[in-house]
C-alpha cells in the first residue's frame, strides 16, 4: 500500500488541527498526520515545510500544494475533484 500523497502536520488536541482532521475526513481524502513538537521554537521541521512553525499544516505531494494556518485564518482547501480534471 502507498502512502497517501498529503500530509498533516499537527498538535495532539489542537482545535484548528481536529478542524481539519474533519475536514479531510468529510472530503475521504487519505492523510497521514505528523505530530509535531509541542514547543513553538522546536517545530524546525514545519518551519522547512511551510516557513512558519504554526500548525496546521497541510502538504499535498501530488499536487504541490502546501497550506498553513496563518494569521487566524485557514485558506480553503482545494477543489479536489477540479484538480483530478486539469491532470
């Protein structure tokens, strides 16, 4: 089995990570989820993903996208289904 092309990047109990856990779950898209550091200054590894050490943090390998929670807001995700049509 392979592993699923996107990526969340999360907290343990964060409520904007469970929002998009939903979210995902909602649209049946496959994720693994990253648990990341729970002190701001060790998240190195989603400051290298996202150039910030806030999550959420989605990356989609398939389609190059990678979507941060910044500034109190969540872009929307993408039209999946638009997106299998273009490719």
């Amino acid at each position: 089995m392979n592993d699923p092309a996107i990526t969340l990047s999360r907290l343990q109990a964060c409520p904007f990570c469970e929002r998009v856990v939903v979210k995902l779950d909602e649209l049946g898209l496959d994720y693994r989820s990253r648990f990341v550091e729970p002190m701001h200054s060790d998240r190195d590894v989603v400051k290298r993903i996202a150039g910030i050490r806030t999550v959420p943090v989605i990356v989609d390998e398939r389609t190059g996208v990678t979507m941060a929670w910044v500034a109190g807001e969540w872009p929307d995700l993408p039209d999946y289904d638009a997106l299998e049509q273009v490719a």
